[in-house]
C-alpha cells in the first residue's frame, strides 16, 4: 500500500511539473506577442503632442502596453528580462515626454498624472540598473535621465502646494537619495538646491508624522539656513518625549548655538539641566549667553534662578535687583528677593552670639527689606496664598503691623 502511494505521489509530482512546464511556455510565447506590440505602440508614438483623436489613440496603446508588461514584470519567472525591462522603460519614456512636450509648448497638462509617470520612470530605471543586465546600459540612461531629475524638485514643490504630502516625500526622497545611486555615479548635478530640497522633505515627513522620515534628511535640512531655526526646534521636540532625552538636549544644544538668544532653545536648555540636577552646566550656558548680552533680561532671570537652586542667595540677590530695577513687576525675583531676606531674618533670630535685643534688631531690619517685595508678588499672584502667605504672616508679626497681620487672618 506504502509503494502505491509513493507512485501516486511521483505521478503527482510530474503531471503538475509538466502542467507548470506546459504553462510557462505559454506565457513565454505569450510574451513574445505582447512585446511585438509593445514595440510596435512605442515606433508609433510620433507626433503626440496635439491632443486630437490620433494622438489619444497612439497614447492609448502605449497604456494598454504598459499595464500588460507591468503583469509580466510583477512574475518571478520574467522580471529580470532585459528585452522586456527595456521596451517597458521605453514606454514609461515615451508617456513622460509627451507631458514635458505639452509643458514646454504651455499646452494644459494633468500635472499630477506627470508627477506620477517622472516617478515611475526613475523608479523603474533604478530596479533596472541594480540587476546585472542592466549595468551595461547604466550610463545611457543616467544620460538619458539626468536632464528629467529636477522636475522631482518641481513635483514635490506642486504635491506640497496641494498638501499631498506622501506624494511630495516621494517626489523630494527619489529627487535626493537617486543621486546617491549607482545610476547616477558620474552625473555631476547642480547641488545649489540641496539644502531647501532636504528641508521640504524634512516639512512632508513632519506632516506625515513620521520621526524616521524626518530624520533621514534631518542634517542637511538643518544646512537650509533660512529655515534653521524652525527646523531644530521641530527636531528638538520631535524628540522632547522620547526616554532618554539625549537628542531632545543635542538639538537644545544646536539651537542655543546658532540661535543663543531665542526664546525657545535657551530656556529649555537651562530647564533641562536644571530639572536633571546639572546646575553647574546650566551655568556655564547662562555665562556663555550673559558675555554676549549682559543685559538680557531672560539670561539674568536664568542666572538668578539657578544662583536660587544653587542656594547661592548673596548672588542671587544681586541679580533679583538688578533684574527689578529695569522690571519692577517680574513675580519671579520679587518673591525670590524678598524670600532671600526673610531667611536672613530667621538667620538673625537664631544667631545666639548676639544679644537678644541685638538679634530682633537686625531680623527686623531684613523683614522690612523683606516686605515690599513679598507684598509685590502678592499682589501680582494674589492666587499663590500658599507661597506668601506664611512669609507675610510673619513679617506683620515681627513688625508688629496689627491691621495688616488682621488682613491675613
């Protein structure tokens, strides 16, 4: 019974072998006539340009070519043909021309469908390039398609305009990473439009939501300098959320040094040393800024900040003043300013070196230098009871200011 199945099984085998065989032959010689009257569609396609019936009749042979090779090109066991590799790229050739004729002639063209066919073109002259039949043509080509390169530019420029924003990343992505390709090797192109190229992709793949598109260009889109600053603050909070924030802060880094005094680079800089606890190189940032600007008033603001964490309170309440006397009104030193000398007064009270008369004398003298300040941020931030309040509480006391200690109760 075991020798009955096993002939079975071989008879299987061969009649399926020989139908596969049977059938490969058909579609060989199938491809044969197909490729016939491929050739035939492209020595007809002359004379394309004027949009009359002829002419849509040649275009429509060429389309219907092309949808029956491109089901050859999708099989296996024909894909790699050269014969059928170049009359396909000869149709995609053909159909891309009659677009440019039309543009250059000012005619109306579907300029979306040419965006679509440039692509295809490129594309299909990659694919064929990277097999080793087709290294043989490669200089043709790269000739015969270097002219054609900067319409990519011209396409992902127009998908954009339109908000197509997957198609311009295609248009932007074949117009800069093709150059790169073999194909391309001794093509020398005009590079004056790199920058701004790899900035545009760099915008598709933001409103494409993609980090890993972003990032691909991301360094020369950073080169286009009169969008730079916009870029690294796109990068820096593409990467704000990610865990750990090394490129959150890399990009901090390269905003504060082309741009040291925008508003958003440097105070997220000093916030992210700061919150990590890295105090000693948010400083060296401030200094950094404060010996261009001394007198910028969001580097002096840092700089008390950091001096207040530091619990470097004698220089801390230098720059409180200094930063009030030209804004009075900043909540931030005047409640720091006025903490400051609140602390002395405790200080002072608990110096028992000193007399006890001694002691309030000089505590009383730090809370009324305490207290204009404390009544400032109160009334700039009457909402933060939980910050003046017990610091008033006490200087009324200690000042024995009765009608305004009742206030607070």
């Amino acid at each position: 019974m075991q020798k009955v199945t096993l002939l079975f099984t071989f008879i299987l085998i061969l009649t399926s072998s020989a139908s596969a065989s049977v059938l490969d032959n058909r579609r060989t010689r199938q491809l044969k006539n197909d490729l016939d009257a491929a050739r035939i569609a492209v020595r007809n396609a002359v004379n394309l340009v004027e949009d009359n019936d002829e002419s849509r009749k040649r275009i429509g042979a060429l389309q219907n070519s092309e949808r029956t090779l491109n089901g050859y090109l999708k099989d296996s066991l024909f894909k790699d043909r050269k014969d059928l590799r170049l009359i396909s790229l000869d149709i995609l050739k053909k159909e891309y021309d009659v677009f440019n004729d039309r543009l250059y002639l000012n005619m109306r063209i579907d300029t979306m469908a040419m965006v679509v066919k440039g692509k295809q073109l490129l594309v299909s002259m990659l694919s064929f390039d990277s097999l080793e039949v087709g290294k043989s043509y490669r200089k043709k080509h790269a000739a015969l398609l270097a002219p054609y390169h900067g319409n990519l530019l011209k396409g992902g420029i127009y998908c954009m305009a339109h908000e197509k924003w997957k198609e311009a990343w295609e248009c932007l992505d074949l117009y800069l990473d093709s150059r790169r390709q073999p194909l391309f090797s001794d093509i020398k192109f005009d590079s004056a439009n790199d920058e701004f190229a790899a900035f545009l992709a760099f915008m598709c793949a933001k409103n494409l939501d993609s980090l890993s598109m972003m990032m691909k260009y991301s360094e020369e889109a950073i080169k286009y300098s009169p969008r730079r600053e916009y870029t690294l603050q796109l990068l820096a909070e593409a990467w704000r959320l990610f865990t750990p924030q090394k490129m959150y802060l890399h990009y901090l880094q390269e905003g504060f040094r082309y741009y040291p005094q925008s508003t958003y680079f440097f105070p997220r800089l000093i916030d992210y040393y700061t919150s990590h606890g890295y105090t000693d190189e948010a400083m060296l940032y401030i200094d950094k800024a404060l010996k261009m600007d001394s007198s910028n008033q969001l580097y002096l603001l840092a700089k008390h900040s950091v001096l207040m964490s530091q619990k470097n309170y004698d220089e801390a309440l230098k720059y409180g003043i200094t930063l009030l006397r030209d804004n009075p009104d900043q909540a931030i030193p005047n409640y720091n300013v006025g903490y400051i000398y609140y602390l002395r007064a405790l200080d002072a009270q608990k110096d028992y070196s000193k007399s006890y008369r001694d002691r309030q004398k000089e505590a009383q003298e730090e809370y009324a230098k305490c207290l204009p300040y404390i009544e400032r941020y109160r009334l700039l931030m009457p909402k933060d009871r939980e910050r003046w309040y017990p610091i008033l509480y006490e200087v009324y006391f200690n000042l024995n200011m009765g009608k305004k200690f009742d206030s607070l109760l």
